[in-house]
C-alpha cells in the first residue's frame, strides 16, 4: 500500500476537491478499510457549511459510512482479518481510499448486496434501529410513520418497519416518491404537496410510532395523529426546531416525546447498536426483506455533484460515491 491516499476535501463556500493525505495507520481496537463505496448523508453537507464538526478523534474529512475490504488490523483486534469484506460506521473519513474505523463499528458485508447497497447501510440502519425500534419501541402490530419516506433514512425505515411486522406510512414529496414507497412496504404513502397527513391518518385510526426529520411544521400534527401512549421520535429538523405545543394533549394521550443523534455516541455505545443490528436486521437482508434503494451513484472525483444532487431534495433513496 502507498502511504498517501486520495481524499475529498472541503471548506465553507468553496466546492469539494480531491487532494492526496497520508494514509492513517490503525491502533489499538482499530481497523483500515479499503473503500469501494461511501454513503453520503444530509450531515454531511451540514459539517461542509461548517455547521457539524467531527467529534474529539475523528477525521476532519467527511464521510459516515463505508463498505470495502479490510486492509490492516490494529492490536488487540480479533473478529477482523485483511481481506474481510465489511460495512462500517464511522465518526468521519468516508471520503477517501482508506478509512479508519472502531472494530465495534464494523459488520460484515452481507453477501447478497453489492459494495455500493452496503454502504449505503450503517448510517441508516444503525439509525433506525436506535430510534424506531428501541427509542421508539416499535412493535408488530403498530402502526408507524416516517416523515421523508423517500429518504435514504426514510426507505431503510419502511422496509425494516414492514419487516418487524409493523403498518407503515410514509410522506413523500411527488408521486414517484410515495410510489417507491408504496413499493418498499408502505400501506399508504401521502403527497405532503397535495393530501393533508394529518387527515389522511386519523381516518386511517391514528398511529402508534412516528419517526421525523421536518421538525416545527409538523410538531402538533404529529401529536394529533399519534394513539393513546404514542411515541415520537425526532432526528432531524430540517425546517425549523422550536416549536409550540399543546401540553395538555401529551398529557392526556399519554405520549412519549424523543430524540438523539447518532455520531457522538461513545464508542461502547455504537458498538452496541452494532451487535443489535447484525442480530436483528442483517437475517432482515438475508431474506430479502430489506435492500438499499439507490438513488444514484457519482465517483468520489465528483462528490460535487453527489452534494449538489442531495442538496436539490430531488433523490430518493441513497445517494453513494464509488472507488
């Protein structure tokens, strides 16, 4: 291997570039991944503007999530070998030919999807299952919905929802997005353009789980529709994050209100999460019960365009950068 690597880098306002940094060596705990394809996130374009910035010890590069091929182990790592095909979650360096990270943070890659479909996995499933299923406490049965159903974010949680047994309903913003939806799983997908969720789901007899990434707009609506001990969970607000809201209906209906963010969750933590995702939802993948819907791909030279594409709000599904 070459000491130096090519990487995006970034700066506020300027456009993203390739430059050549030295390739990071693993220590202790750690693993090297020779990138074939890194996912890219909404928080990613959010640490561009200089908004988000890496927690203590990550790579000030971007980049969330990977798959590839491991390339070195640190010390003390047991589970992990060179050549181990893998997925990962990571506090930052996606971008690039090498990216470190925690050997907690690592799962193997499913041998029924390609290098780009896994990668466009950690950042989404370890997500979604840290907020539907545990934060959330989904249950088969329920009724459940997520706000930007066409998002990367939005298909993973429709498909793992119908999977767990759950009623799925997902907004979207244009027909061909509340199709693929309605093709992922969702009983029924609502234009937010044109029908009014709110309506539509109390006719439909409420819902039990709520997933959302608008925030303010959306805020008493959701605890409008929510049943009787519902719960709503917050991972984004992507149009405003202050809100008012009725007391008194939290408190009659008996509903759980929630939220968390995934990146600067301790290691021990997302190691965890990891564990419980390859238990619970990689047989999901196995069975052909969840597969990442890809929106597009671009090579990392242009993750230019792959920001500008993700920017425009017109994708649906994952947009990935491939090597």
């Amino acid at each position: 291997m070459s000491d130096a690597m090519r990487a995006v880098a970034h700066a506020p306002g300027a456009p993203l570039t390739l430059t050549e940094l030295p390739r990071p060596a693993p220590g202790g705990g750690e693993i090297l991944i020779r990138v074939r394809a890194a996912g890219v996130n909404r928080p990613d374009l959010i640490q561009r503007a200089g908004l988000y910035p890496p927690p203590p010890g990550a790579p000030d590069t971007l980049g969330l999530e990977v798959a590839g091929e491991v390339a070195a182990i640190g010390a003390g790592v047991a589970r992990w070998k060179p050549g181990d095909r893998v997925c990962a979650l990571l506090g930052g360096g996606g971008y690039a030919e090498y990216a470190m990270a925690h050997e907690g943070s690592v799962l193997p890659m499913p041998q029924t999807l390609s290098f780009t479909e896994a990668a466009a996995l950690p950042e989404t499933v370890f997500t979604v299952w840290a907020n539907v299923f545990e934060s959330g406490a989904l249950k088969s049965g329920e009724a459940f919905l997520v706000h930007g159903g066409a998002s990367g974010i939005g298909t993973t949680a429709i498909q793992m929802a119908h999977a767990a047994g759950a009623t799925v309903y997902a907004t979207a913003g244009d027909a061909e997005k509340t199709a693929l939806c309605e093709r992922l799983g969702a009983r029924r997908a609502i234009n937010y353009k044109t029908e009014d969720f709110e309506a539509v789901l109390k006719e439909a007899g409420g819902v039990d789980v709520i997933l959302d990434m608008v925030g303010a707009p959306y805020l008493q609506k959701n605890l409008n529709i929510l049943n009787d001990r519902g719960r709503l969970v917050y991972i984004a607000f992507l149009q405003g994050s202050k809100g008012e809201v009725d007391l008194m209906r939290i408190m009659l209906k008996r509903l759980a209100i929630t939220g968390s963010t995934l990146r600067a969750r301790p290691l021990a933590e997302k190691a965890r999460l990891a564990r419980e995702v390859e238990a619970h939802v990689w047989p999901w993948i196995a069975e052909g019960k969840l597969k990442p819907a890809i929106d597009s791909t671009f090579p990392l030279v242009d993750a230019e365009a792959a920001h500008a594409r993700m920017q425009a709000g017109t994708h649906a599904g994952k947009i990935v950068l491939t090597l």
